[in-house]
C-alpha cells in the first residue's frame, strides 16, 4: 500500500493522482450532504461573438455561427453536458490515474518531465473511455431532464443561447414555473434566429427532441 502512495504521488504521476484527489474529495462532500451532483455542471453551449459571420442554413431555417461549433461537436462527442460535468470528470481521472500510473510503472517512469510525455496521450484516451463508461448515464439522465419538466413549454418565452451549423439544432434557455430548461430548437422555414433573440415556443417534436420556435418580438 505504501508503494503505491509512492508510486501515485511521484513526480511522473502527481496531475493524475491530484484528479484523483479531487474526485475522491468531491465524492466526500456529496455524500456529506455539502454539494450536489450538479456541482459546476454546464451546458453545452459555445459563446460566440457578436461578430461572428452569420449564414442561415437551407434545411433548418436557421442562421448559423460556425467559429467554435467544432468545440461543441468535441464536448458532446464526450458527453460533457449530456451527463453532470463531475460524473464524467471522475470516471475520467480514475481511468487516468490508473493507466498513467500503470504505463508510468511499466517503463520505470519517475520524472516530473517524462511524465508528461505520457500524460497527453492518456488525457486524449482516457476522454474517449469515459464517454463510452458515461453511456449508460446518458439516457438516465435525459429521462430526469424531461420528467423534471412539470408541463408542456409550448407558448414558453425564452432566449436563443447557441446557434449550430449544417442543420443541427440550436439552443435556448427558457423559463417555465421558475425553472430554467435549456431545450434544442428549430425554425420555421424562411425563419432565422441569432444569438440573443426572444423566441416562442410553438410546439415538440418527439422524434426529435426539440422545439419548434418562431421569434418573439414583444418580449
């Protein structure tokens, strides 16, 4: 046990076993009853710029901002935002300092240095297993968010947060009986939204998961 205190905490594995650290502390707190699982969630959504070039897509109707959409693609690849932030940062620092530490110990890594060698390729794999470990979180947890949704949000006002390129849905943030829901959104076509504007919303789709919106001006 104390070879691996050693072994964890030497310079070639500090970043990993801090994660850890912090996880295991987080864990801590929660089940003290201090924080809770949303403790620094986020949403999945990009900031752009008001200067951003603007194109309206052919199928949606609505209009794009394209800069930073590649990081919203790379976060919901890895289901950040589709599970709460902490869940997926501990199965992803457990998965880290396990294969750090075991890569670490198989070529006598000690130093601080070499250790980060080794340290960016397995943040880049261990990203991609905690996706595939958080899967079976994703539908639990998209099933709650729709439950936590008392009624239907149809005639709901809200404002669009993020508009996405090449036909995906944008988002927005809409306020219903006191809760804030952020929902995916579409446009009529010939309609387009920017970032920022009030929009209604007019109806769900189902199959798709999102909300047919129109702008709202009286807002």
């Amino acid at each position: 046990m104390l070879e691996l205190l050693n072994m964890s905490f030497n310079g070639a594995n500090f970043i990993a076993s801090f994660f850890l650290v912090l996880v295991v502390l987080y864990w801590i707190t929660v089940i003290m009853g201090v924080l809770d699982l949303n403790f620094l969630d986020v949403d999945v959504e990009i900031d752009m710029d008001a200067d951003v070039e603007v194109e309206v897509d052919a199928d949606t109707g609505v209009a794009a901002s394209g800069d930073l959409s590649w990081l919203m693609f790379i976060l919901r690849f890895l289901n950040i935002g589709r599970v709460p932030l902490m869940l997926w940062f501990s199965f992803f620092s457990l998965s880290l300092w396990f294969v750090q530490v075991s890569i670490n110990e198989i070529f006598g890594i000690e130093s601080f240095v070499f250790g980060l060698l080794t340290l960016i390729p397995c943040i880049i794999g261990c990203a991609i297993l905690a996706k595939f470990l958080t899967f079976p979180f994703v539908k639990m947890f998209a099933s709650l968010e729709k439950e936590s949704m008392s009624k239907d949000l149809t005639g709901s006002i809200g404002k669009v947060t993020l508009i996405d390129t090449e036909g995906k849905n944008g988002q927005a943030k809409v306020e219903n009986n006191q809760n804030v829901h952020t929902i995916y959104i579409e446009t009529k076509r010939g309609s387009s939204l920017i970032k920022g504007d009030s929009i209604l919303v007019i109806s769900f789709n189902k199959d798709q998961n999102t909300y047919l919106v129109e702008p709202y001006a009286n807002a």
